[in-house]
C-alpha cells in the first residue's frame, strides 16, 4: 500500500535575516509567506504572494538596523509619525536628544518612536496547525535606559498571525506601573506590486477627514471633509494623515494580477497615507491616535495602571 504524504496547511520556519534569528509564517492554503525579525521590534522583513515580494525593502534592513531607515513593516512605538517637539505627558518629559534610540526628521523632529532593536525582545510563541500559524514577541519597557526615553512602565506584546491568504498583526499594551500609559504607536507597512507600474496601481481610500498638516507635517487643528476614492495612483503623491475612516476602514492596493487589502480593526482610528515620488511604495499606516497627540493630548487613549490596550490590523493579499 502506498502513503500518500499531506503536505502541513501551515508551518512556522526558523531562519536567519541579515544574521538574525527571524520566523517565517507560511500558509500553504494562499500561497503567503510572511517573515519577521524578533529582536527588530518584531520587523516585518518579507510578505510573499507566490514567489512575489510584496512589502517595499527600501534601504534594507542594515539601514534599518544601523541608521533606522524604515522598511518592511516596523513598528512606530511609543509614537508614530512626529513630535513637535522633545517635550510631553503630565507632568512635562523632555525626551534625551542625545539617545541613539531617538531619531530625527529633516526638521530636527522626533519621528518613528523609539528606535526599540535590541533591547530585549523574546520571542514567547511559535505555534502552527491546520488553522493557522502564529508568532509572537514581547518587551519589557522597565529598564532604566528606556524609562529614561519613556517614563511609563509597560510590556509590549506583538503576535503575526498567518491564516488562508491574511497576516494579522495584533499588538498588546499593558500598563505595569503607577502612571497611566500614553497610546500613540503605529505600524508602517511599504507595499508594493512588483509586477506592476506604479502609475497604474488602483488604490482604495476609505477616509472621510484629512488634517491639514504644517510645513512640518504636524497638524495644525484643522481638517477637512473628504470622499472616499479608488483612483489610478499615477504621478500622485501622498503623504497625509486621516483622522476619519468609513467603516470598515478597508484600504485597497490593485494591480493587474494581485489584490491587497489594509483593513483597519479595534484601536486604529486614524491613517497617514505615504506614497513619495523616489520610491514605488505606498503605505496604509494604522494609528492608535494622530500625530503629535503625545505633545497635544488630543485624540489620546491612556491606559490606567493594571489595565491594557490591543489594537490589529490585517493585510490580505490574493491573486486577481
């Protein structure tokens, strides 16, 4: 009698990025292939459709790495986007300038939260069966040298879930000291087609108000009305927050034989949209709170001591 030999709908891989341990989520089931570097902030490396790379690589992750020169899917923690400055909470934090976790925009502005690689992160969970796969990485924030940066003790818990043809990111808050904890994180996942001219990508915005930005990118408290679109990108250029998104909040990247969905879940009410013109990358970028709001308060969850916050956002990618 012959054995016929089933190939597993789904497997968690161990591997190595840039000399790295990293773990590659793979569903048989879609063709998706999702790798992640846990000691990066759980770094978002490679998203696959059918041998295709779907999330922009950008300078790479050495850039990354050395110079946090943003790639694949990072993680914006303990803020996304910008600060007006070096100074926030209550009472008033000035943020070290001087920290080689800190980085800067061309404005001399904090941007992209901490620069959090090595500095703890374990890797608490690797787990695949016929539903799905799943890796998870948790960090500490109780050191000295990152309360000197973020004076709020918490844990951070961030879980890649791989099921059918969908990459679930879920990522966990808990508060783990007296004061209250700030929630301002963001993701910043690049897509790309690679088989497709960026001028003719369809792109789907689910938005119903834009902040009006200074020439700082920070908002100035203004915003308007707009009317969701699904548009040619063409030469069009984005980089631009919405604080209201229709609901669901599905953002949509179509090409001639590749679909991709950024749906929004619990705990992103707002989106910065970025599309430049020196890179074929368009990001849907989830926020727990607009940009700036850890200076202004405005549009800021806190979480009490004891308490938790969980916010997820899914990528779908399937062929056309």
């Amino acid at each position: 009698m012959r054995t016929r030999l089933l190939t597993p709908a789904y497997k968690v891989i161990d591997g190595q990025v840039d000399g790295r341990p990293a773990i590659t989520l793979v569903s048989a089931v879609g063709g998706l292939r999702a790798t992640f570097v846990p000691s990066l902030a759980m770094l978002g490396t490679s998203l696959t459709l059918g041998g295709d790379e779907l999330l922009g690589q950008r300078s790479g992750v050495r850039a990354y790495v050395d110079r946090a020169k943003t790639m694949g899917i990072p993680l914006l923690h303990p803020w996304a986007n910008r600060l007006q400055s070096e100074s926030f909470g209550e009472p008033s934090f000035v943020l070290d300038q001087s920290s080689p976790l800190v980085h800067f925009d061309d404005n001399g502005l904090p941007i992209h939260g901490l620069h959090l690689v090595d500095v703890g992160w374990t890797l608490t969970e690797r787990f695949a069966d016929e539903q799905g796969a799943r890796a998870t990485a948790t960090l500490s924030v109780e050191r000295d040298d990152l309360l000197s940066l973020f004076p709020f003790p918490h844990e951070i818990t961030v879980s890649a879930s791989l099921s059918a043809s969908t990459l679930r990111l879920d990522t966990h808050v808990r508060s783990t000291g007296e004061p209250p904890v700030p929630i301002a994180f963001g993701w910043h996942p690049y897509l790309q087609l690679p088989r497709d001219d960026r001028r003719d990508w369809q792109v789907g915005l689910p938005v119903t108000r834009r902040a009006i930005l200074d020439e700082r990118m920070l908002p100035t408290g203004v915003v308007e009305v707009v009317e969701p679109e699904t548009a040619r990108l063409g030469d069009r250029t984005f980089d631009d927050l919405f604080t209201g998104l229709r609901d669901p909040p599905v953002f949509t990247l179509d090409g001639h034989d590749t679909h991709v969905e950024v749906a929004f879940g619990e705990g992103y009410p707002c989106a910065q949209v970025y599309a430049p013109a020196d890179d074929d990358v368009i990001a849907f970028e989830p926020m727990t709170a607009p940009t700036n709001a850890l200076v202004t308060g405005i549009g800021l969850p806190v979480v009490a001591p004891g308490a938790a916050f969980t916010a997820t956002f899914s990528i779908t990618a399937v062929p056309r």
